[in-house]
C-alpha cells in the first residue's frame, strides 16, 4: 500500500482511490488469507439505481499479515494485472513488481532501509532502467523529508512532514523550482483520530477540506468540501462483523431539482476470508 498521508488528501475525491489505501486507515482485523474486491458500475434507470459487476481484485496476505500480491480481473476471471509484493525477515516492504496481463513486468520498485527505516526506493521500467528514485530523511525517526528524483538525478518533487508531538499535522509539497504547490493541514479530534484535512492550492490559494465521521470507533463517511466550503462528495464504508470494510460507496452531492440530491455513483464490496 502507499504512504498514508500522501494518499489522504486525494482519498475522498474518488472511491477508486479511497479503496486502494483503505487498509492504510482501517488495517486489518484478524487472520486474514484472502480478500476478494468486487468494483461495480453504478448506472440509473427510471429512478432507480442498478450496479453491475465491473473488475475483480483478489489480495492475498502471508501469516504475517503481509499483502503479498494483488490481482485485477475481468468479472471472467480474464487477467488484467498483478502486483507482487516482497518482504524481508523483519516483515518489511522491499520489492513491488507490476505484471500486465500477459504477466509481463512493466515496473518495478526497490525498497532499501536504514537503521530499521525506508531509505529510499528506486522505480525500473520494464527495461530494468531507472526511472525514478525517491530518498527519506528522518527526524528522531519520524519522517520529515521525502524527496523525490529523476532517473537522471535531477529533482522533481519534495515533500515535507511537520509534526506536533509526534503527530503529522502539515505536510507541504514543493515542485522542481522549491515553489510550493500545495499544503495539507492535519486536524484531529479529542480521541486523537483524523478529523479534518485542509488541502490549500498555492497557486490559486483556494481550499478544500475532507471530513471524518466516526461510528463505534471506526471510520464511517468521509465529506468532501470544494473551494466555496460545499459539500460534494460523500464515502460511506461498511464493516463486516469481524470489523473488516465489508463496502465502500461514494456519492456525488449536488443541488438538483431545487433540493439537494446525494447520486450514488461507485461502489465497491470486499469479501474476506478467515
């Protein structure tokens, strides 16, 4: 899975990307082998709304609880990609390699760790060239600096972690010039759960926010809010009874008919095994 607080910010814009990283805020409970995801097209007739079976992705874990390959499919079981995930003897993530649908690899990352911590990883196109290569740097082992480069070293992107007492509350991205581009600000509640996350465009200063709700202590709908503080979109994830996300379902919100309507319009189902 990606890092979790790159992957917030973006996370309620669309259900695709919220379910990619669900697990990052949700980890699984319990000894989990197997987790089936079924993505459905959400389409409206007369009225009412109908889903229709669209991809199939199947995570396997280790005993370890390590997700080791993911794999998307056609609803005929027709292959259309996988990621295999390697680990080391300390259960962390060292190698991610893409395969096509031929099973071909298309990219590869490399993950190298320092004194227990992610150094840097470095990402190969289906070649084995370099592509890219990002560096960590840590302060009193949070992470404060990510950094990242092209193949030819020059820099792209650098991303910085504030904290405060211990806990991230800004990150800050910059592009290649050192202009920052955008800054996410972190808020959380009285229990110490994310809240709120404050996204503000540098260059056109406009601000989004996403919203939080809890239910029994677990997450149960994120609100985005656009530039003009509007709510228009809406993620409510279920559970099943072990805990796990048994659904996520994403609605736009827009103002209709003169009255405010909520469109279901992705949905996805996860179904895991024991």
């Amino acid at each position: 899975m990606k890092k979790l607080f790159a992957f917030v910010c973006a996370a309620a814009l669309c259900t695709a990307l919220f379910a990619d990283d669900i697990f990052t805020f949700v980890p699984v409970k319990g000894k989990v082998s197997k987790c089936t995801q079924t993505d459905y097209l959400i389409t409206s007739k007369f009225g009412n709304y109908y889903r229709t079976p669209n991809k199939k992705t199947i995570h396997i874990y280790d005993d370890f609880g390590n997700e080791t390959s993911v794999t998307e499919s056609t609803t005929k079981d027709e292959l259309l990609s996988k990621l295999v995930n390697t680990y080391n003897s300390s259960n962390q993530l060292t190698e991610q390699a893409a395969h096509d649908s031929d099973d071909n690899i298309i990219w590869k990352d490399v993950i190298t760790y320092k004194n227990n911590l992610k150094a840097d990883k470095s990402e190969y196109n289906k070649n084995g060239d370099l592509k890219s290569k990002t560096i960590y740097q840590y302060t009193d082992g949070l992470l404060t600096d990510e950094t990242d480069y092209n193949a030819d070293g020059a820099l792209m992107w650098k991303t910085i972690y504030t904290y405060t007492d211990g806990i991230v509350n800004v990150i800050s991205k910059y592009n290649s010039k050192g202009e920052l581009d955008t800054a996410e600000t972190y808020k959380y509640n009285e229990d110490g759960k994310l809240d709120t996350i404050v996204t503000t465009d540098a260059f056109s200063n406009e601000t989004t926010q996403i919203v939080f709700r809890y239910a029994n202590g677990q997450i149960s709908e994120l609100l985005s809010y656009n530039s003009a503080n509007k709510l228009v979109n809406r993620v409510l994830v279920k559970y099943d009874a072990a805990g796990n996300v048994a659904k996520i379902s994403e609605y736009e919100v827009a103002d209709k008919f003169g009255t405010t309507v909520n469109e279901l319009v992705n949905m996805i189902e996860y179904v895991f095994e024991y």
